[in-house]
C-alpha cells in the first residue's frame, strides 16, 4: 500500500506541472478517479480542461480521447457502428471513442439529449451493445465532462437522472494570479503537457482502486454520513433530496480520500471534505433558496454544521 501512495503522489505532482495552481482540484479529481469514479466539470472555455486531461492519462499511463459534443454528434460516434467491408464480404465493427481508459467529453450539455443518454449509460455499465453484441470498454474506464455554464447558448440542461451517475462536481475557475503570470511567460515554448512523464500503468491503477476496498469505516462514522445524506431530504431550502447513489459515492470519496491522505481508516472530516462535491450536482434548491439568493454550497455548509458528529472514543 506505501508503495502505491508514493506513486499516486508522484502521479498527482506530474499532473501539476501542466495545470498551475488547481493542487485541490486535481487531489479531488485523483480521488474520483481511485474510487472507479466519473468527474463533471462546469467551467468556462479556455481554463485548462483538455490540458488537465491529458496530463492525467500520460500520469496514470492511460489511453485518453476528447470528444467535442456538438448538436450532431451522434450516439455511434461514441459507441461505434459497423461498416461493409467488400474485401472481406461482411460487416466489420469500428470501435467508437469510448473505448479507451480517460475519455473528455467537452460539453456535454450542448449535444442531443440521445447522444447524452448513449454516454451516461456506458459510463454507468462500463459496456456497449451495438447490433446485438455487447463489447465491455477498457479498464479502467472513467470520465471527465464539462458542460457550460446554465443559460449559456446552444446548451440545454442534463436530466436529473443522468448527472446523477457522475461522482463528484466541481470547476477549475480561473487560476490565480502567480500561475496565470507563469503561464503568461512559459507562452511559445513547449506545451505544459510536454513535461508531464508517465509514473503509472493501468495495472498499477487498478492495484490502487483495489485498495481503497481496504479503507475501514466505523459503524458510528457510517451513521454519520447516512445523516448527512437524508438531511438533505428535509431540508427547508432543497426542493428534492440526495439519492442513495450519492450515498454510495459519499462512501467511495471518503475512504479515497483517506487512503490518499496515508490513512487505513475515515474520519468524519474525510466526510465532511468530500459532501460539497459530492452533492453539489445532486441537490436541487427549492424556491425559497433562490429568492433567498441561498447558494447550494452555504446549504451543504448548514447541513454539515446541524448533523452531529459521531463518536469517536474507545467504549
């Protein structure tokens, strides 16, 4: 396990060489990545996402593709279709571009919803069927998607049940100010990416994901995250609560971050690290919130303030 931790370090430090300044994101983005889980970024244009991909799969030793989505991509652009061979007299399949180990989907919200539901079912079942044949892509297997920000135009809003599937929320933002004027004088000179060298294989990040198995979580500290999760149930400001896949994500992101912090165990604050990300995306605030002007992360903050900690002593 020590040996693993050294190297998912070294793997998080290569990663930072190509994007300044987002040492936090990308810890989490790591995170959801050993809990085997998918990442959805909401940001602007032109603030490092494909760069950010990039760099992860030359680090982790992974075969990445990007995949700008558009109003006409269609679904067997990403899960493939077959093509009439004359050499051959017959059908022959053309993998689409899930097959591989990190795939960018670049605007997600600005494509047809079937196009939508065609990567969220994969990313769900890891799997594609085309003309009745099943085909399982790569493992790993994970995800990065972005999608413009609401009411930007030529978007339209992911269903409730499909951004459901990605484990964590988040956004990169801009950098600040020391890393935006490092960017500004390494400009013309080779890409950041170029710097990032390789420190894992897909069998050494597999190894990894195995081990987060391994993370103990006491009885006292489950209760703890399961109230988390249904106080957002019954909550004033929240419209419809968490589901119990944010739970199991909740549990996921938890003993990640744990093992990635040299721990064997969770301790509530792991918990407490990972709920904004974790339910950010899941939670709907009702109206009150929004005449209120009550942000969903000053709700998560109130949930996590009212929910009483677990008791950790010796019995």
């Amino acid at each position: 396990m020590l040996e693993h931790l050294e190297k998912a370090h070294e793997a998080l430090s290569e990663v930072n060489k190509a994007v300044l300044g987002k040492q936090n994101e990308i810890f989490e983005i790591m995170t959801a990545f050993l809990a085997n889980g998918h990442v959805l970024l909401e940001d602007i244009p032109g603030v490092g996402k494909t760069t950010l991909a990039v760099a992860f799969s030359t680090a982790l030793g992974m075969e990445c593709k990007r995949v700008q989505f558009t109003p006409d991509v269609m679904p067997s652009d990403l899960t493939g279709f077959s093509v009439y061979s004359r050499e051959h007299d017959k059908f022959i399949y053309q993998p689409g571009s899930v097959f591989c180990n990190l795939l960018l989907a670049d605007e997600i919200n600005r494509t047809s919803p079937k196009t939508q539901s065609a990567l969220l079912e994969v990313m769900e079942e890891r799997k594609v069927s085309v003309e009745g044949e099943t085909r399982h892509v790569p493992s790993p297997f994970l995800v990065i998607a972005t999608q413009n920000p609401s009411g930007t135009n030529g978007t339209q809003f992911l269903p409730e049940a499909q951004i459901d599937r990605f484990m964590i929320n988040l956004s990169l933002g801009y950098p600040d100010f020391n890393s935006e004027l490092e960017i500004a004088r390494s400009t013309g000179s080779s890409a950041r990416t170029a710097q990032v060298r390789p420190v894992l294989t897909t069998e050494t990040f597999l190894e990894m994901q195995n081990d987060i198995h391994s993370i103990f979580i006491k009885d006292e500290v489950y209760t703890y995250l399961v109230n988390l999760i249904t106080a957002t149930r019954n909550h004033p400001y929240i419209e419809r609560g968490a589901s119990p896949r944010a739970t199991i994500a909740l549990v996921k992101m938890s003993k990640a971050y744990a093992w990635l912090r040299g721990r064997k165990f969770v301790v509530p604050s792991d918990v407490q690290t990972q709920l904004p990300y974790v339910l950010s995306h899941r939670i709907i605030a009702n109206s009150s919130a929004k005449l209120g002007s009550i942000a969903k992360n000053d709700i998560i903050k109130s949930i996590i303030q009212t929910v009483a900690l677990p008791y950790m002593g010796t019995k």
